[in-house]
C-alpha cells in the first residue's frame, strides 16, 4: 500500500476496538484510524474531520445501532460514497441482506484469530470494495 487511508472503526466493545487497531498497526502504520462507539458519535466524526476511505461498522451498539447508523450515512449524499463495511459478529443471512440492502459495502464476521484479521484487512485496503463477494 503506497498511499495513506483515514479509516473510522464504530464499535463499543473496546477489546474489539483494541483487537482492530493492532491489526491495522501490524498491516500499516501509516493508516490513520478514528475510533467511535456508537453510530451517533460516528455521525459526528464524518461531520467534522476530513473524509475517510472506509468505515468499519459494528451492528449491535448502545445508542444508535449500526443499522440506524448506515441508514444515516447513506441518506446524506456527501458520505453516500464512503465505502462502509459490516464488521460485526452476525452471520445471520437477515442482517447480512438487510445492510446490503441499505447500501453496505462489504460484510465481514469479526474473526477471533489475529492473522486472519490482518489477511482480511490487506484484502479490503488493496481491492477496494471491488471483491467478488458482499461477505468477506
């Protein structure tokens, strides 16, 4: 990877968030990553720093879920073409067609192995969301 990304992680379980940041560490130190534990508190970094590359959105969150969140983004036309991935522990075949349908990018079930994390990560950052595949 040649070129910086800003990336914004929106999960409340701080392990996740510790977990994530490790991994973009391991990947690529120059990858800038914001951290926001709720969708609301997401809503509001967009707002008031640059734009980000990706956003990286949990679905079970206190406040306002990642559901409410991606309907949000989606709806204002200057984040409409943020890249948003589904990052989250759901397998369910509902959420995963409901956040497709709500304009998600990518869906990707957290992994509890490091290395897996990291080839997944390389994987989104190198091929964009241009994968064969709405689950990563």
């Amino acid at each position: 990877m040649t070129h910086s990304k800003r990336i914004l992680l929106v999960d409340d379980d701080v392990d996740d968030q510790v977990f994530f940041v490790d991994a973009i560490a391991e990947i690529n130190l120059s990858i800038d990553c914001k951290i926001a534990n709720n969708g609301l508190e997401a809503l509001h970094h967009i707002e008031i720093t640059p734009a980000f590359d990706f956003i990286f959105l949990d679905l079970n969150m206190p406040i306002m879920n990642g559901f409410e969140c991606l309907t949000s983004i989606k709806k204002k036309e200057q984040y409409r073409n943020i890249p948003i991935v589904i990052f989250t522990t759901s397998k369910n075949t509902h959420d995963i067609e409901r956040t497709k349908k709500l304009g998600a990018s990518l869906f990707f079930t957290k992994p509890n192995n490091f290395n897996i994390l990291c080839d997944k990560l390389k994987q989104i950052f190198e091929s964009g969301t241009s994968t064969h595949s709405f689950v990563i």
